[in-house]
C-alpha cells in the first residue's frame, strides 16, 4: 500500500467522535447513493417505456411494410402480386425475421345499438400470431386455411365494450363500395393491447374476405411486412431491402414502395425520441448534484484536516502527494456511493418489473405499469461515467491543499 493511500484509509476510519468527517463521509455517500440510483431508475424506466410503446406499434404494422407505390394516401391502396420472386431475396437479408402478407380495407361495424368505423386487417396462414397472443384477454385466435375462408376475427376489448359485444357474438360490416356490402363476422377473440388509438381501429379477419371484396385473385394483397431481429437495426434493413425491391416494376407498370414502421407512425416515434432528451437532462442534474455534494465534502474535510496536512508538508510531503492522499480519499467515497446507490437502483427496479407497484394511467401513458428495462452496458457506462465526472471535478477544490502553510498551522497549533 503506497503511502498516500494508508493516509487516505486513516482519514476515512477515523473513530473521533468530535470530528465533523465522518457525518461527512456519511451525507456525501447519501447523496451519492441517492443520485446513482435515480439515474438507474430514470434510464431503466424510459428504455421500457420506449421497448414496450415499440413493440404495441409494431405488433399492429410489423418493423417494415411493401406496399404498391400508387398516389393513394387512404388504407387501402392497389395491390401487388404475392408470388413475386423478388421477395426471395429479401428473405436472404440477414436480419430479417419473418415475412407476411396482408390486406386492408376500411368497413364499419353496425350493431342493434351503436355504429363503429374500423380497418379490417385481412391475414393468411402465414402470418404471426405471436404479438396477439400475447395480449389475448378472452377466446382464441383463429388459423386461416388456405382451403375455405373463416368468419373468425379477432377484436380489441375497447371495441368489445363500445359495441357491447363478447366472445362468440356475431356482428355485420358494411363496406362503402359499389355495390355496397357487408359481411357476418363472429368473434373468435379479443385482445388488449393498451393502445387506445390502435385497440379501437383493428380488426383482424381471413385476408379471403377482403380479396373477395375488391375482386382481387388469390395472388394479390396489400403488400408485405416484414418483421426483423433487432428493431434498433429498422433504417439500416429498410435501405437494405429498398435497394432489392425498391426499383421492381409490376405488370401494369406501378413500383413497390418500402415504408418502415417509423415512417408509418413518425408521430410516435418522435415522441419517444424525446424521452431521451428527458433523460439526459435528469441524468446531467444528478451528475451535478453528486458532484457538487462531492466537493462541497472534500473541502470540508480538507479545512478540518488542515493541520495534519501542515505536519505531512513539514515531514517532507509534496502538495502532489496531499493532493493525492484526498483524491483517493474521494474515489473511495464515491466507490461506496456507486456500489450502493447500484444496487438500490436495481432493487427497485425488480420490485417493479416482478410486482408492478407503480400503476399508469392507461388512457395517457397505452400501459397499466411502469415499465423497466434494465440494460446491464447502460448501469456500467453510468458507474464509469459518474465516477470520472466526479473524480474530474474534485481536482479543482483539491488545489486548496497548496495554500496551507505548515509553518502557520503548527504555529496555530
């Protein structure tokens, strides 16, 4: 052990009772302790946020969409060929999960007591069932053949309770066309997904219904979605895929376009973009007050330990070494401070993620709970970045040390 560091153990296990270092110590752990953890929690709360608003999106309208690039800006567009040989490529794209067709066609709802506007979401044997069975309240969800259609659908709860309807009622849509016309459905399930918005619009049903309905062949739909691995890799498989398919001419001349979910629904996406502004300016807060309780004790300790700083200067110690002795005196501290404020943080946040203590609004925020991601890179960069802040801006208050003089505080003395 090198000198400057048994001073520094000496300083911090001090047993004078009269002392004012060890209560010291004590608040600028605290706060310390205090800070840390709230960054932890802060950051684990907005990237759930952020994963599970991500998800709900994305469960409605995969990560990426090829659709016809017609001029039509409604739901429903033109549709293109499901046999092209173009997407067998698109299959080869590393990163690329798994890829579906679907339809969709604007209808509305009419029962004996109310009337509701939705999209019928037409799906094939193909499609992923995954995101909704996930979030299946009540019943089942149904399995398209390739053989007859089904009048099985799948329906949100928020509809359900608008149009007082439950698990195996029947109801009827009608479709504004000409010739007008409706279709009996019945409701094999319903979902739940919190997205008030989204809950209230989908309807999921055989996508043999809607070809019937616009007269298209059992070789057209809507387009394709794609969904992929990693969602944080979305613009990178968009270009990636747009270059394969985004000059494919059809037979009547039209183009396919290539749409990510974060241009399907810019809105969401840039809202969740600003939460990271709100965590970089609570974590920048915290940052700051565990540094400004760092200094503040650092020169209170260094004030009370004036006149052993001038018996070290007169024993031949350098300004460089005292200065030392206090800095590792501090990384100490602050060590502590990160060690426990680490693991209330992560306390805290298996409390919420295992027995959801902190309900939400689900009107305001699509969720019941808070949600909690913990991104274990995320908790050490934090650790990494505190302590070098920290340890950075104790430099300056630690220069105080070269303006005690040993001959007047053992004068003093």
């Amino acid at each position: 052990m090198s000198f400057e560091s048994y001073i520094a153990q000496r300083f911090l296990s001090s047993s004078d009772r009269l002392s004012l270092t060890r209560p010291f110590i004590r608040i600028t752990i605290a706060a310390v302790v205090l800070s840390v953890s709230v960054m932890i929690v802060a950051i684990a709360v907005i990237t759930g946020f952020k994963r599970e608003i991500k998800q709900k999106v994305v469960g409605f309208g995969s990560h990426i969409q090829i659709t016809n690039y017609d001029s039509n800006q409604s739901l429903e567009t033109n549709p293109i060929p499901t046999n092209l040989p173009i997407m067998n490529k698109v299959k080869e794209i590393n990163g690329v999960r798994h890829i579906q067709q679907f339809a969709i066609k604007a209808g509305i709802i009419k029962t004996d007591t109310d009337i509701q506007g939705v999209a019928l979401k037409g799906v094939a044997s193909d499609f992923d069932w995954s995101f909704f069975k996930k979030n299946l309240v009540e019943g089942s969800i149904f399995v398209p053949t390739d053989s007859l259609a089904t009048n099985a659908t799948l329906i949100s709860k928020t509809l359900a309770q608008m149009l007082r309807l439950r698990v195996g009622d029947s109801y009827d849509v009608f479709f504004v066309q000409e010739p007008p016309r409706y279709r009996r459905f019945t409701i094999a399930g319903i979902y739940d997904t919190k997205m008030v918005e989204f809950d209230k619009m989908f309807v999921l049903c055989d996508i043999k219904h809607i070809r019937k309905l616009n007269g298209w062949n059992d070789n057209q739909a809507t387009g394709f979605e794609i969904l992929v691995k990693d969602i944080d890799r979305v613009d990178d498989l968009w270009v990636e895929v747009d270059d394969v398919v985004g000059l494919t001419f059809l037979d009547d001349g039209s183009r396919l376009r290539v749409k990510s979910i974060i241009d399907i629904y810019p809105n969401i996406f840039d809202w969740l973009n600003l939460q990271d502004v709100n965590a970089a300016v609570l974590i920048v807060l915290m940052l700051l007050v565990a540094a400004i309780n760092m200094i503040s004790g650092l020169l209170i300790i260094i004030l009370e330990k004036t006149s052993t700083v001038g018996l070290l200067k007169s024993l031949g110690a350098t300004n460089r070494n005292i200065r030392f002795i206090f800095l590792i005196q501090s990384a100490i501290i602050m060590v502590r401070g990160l060690i426990w404020g680490t693991a209330i943080g992560l306390i805290i946040c298996m409390l919420q993620k295992h027995f959801g203590l902190i309900k939400l609004d689900e009107a305001f925020y699509f969720l019941s709970e808070v949600p909690i991601n913990v991104v274990w890179w995320h908790v050490l960069v934090l650790n990494i970045a505190a302590f070098a802040i920290g340890v950075v801006m104790l430099v300056v208050p630690s220069m105080v040390i070269s303006r005690i003089s040993p001959e007047k505080t053992l004068k003093v003395e």
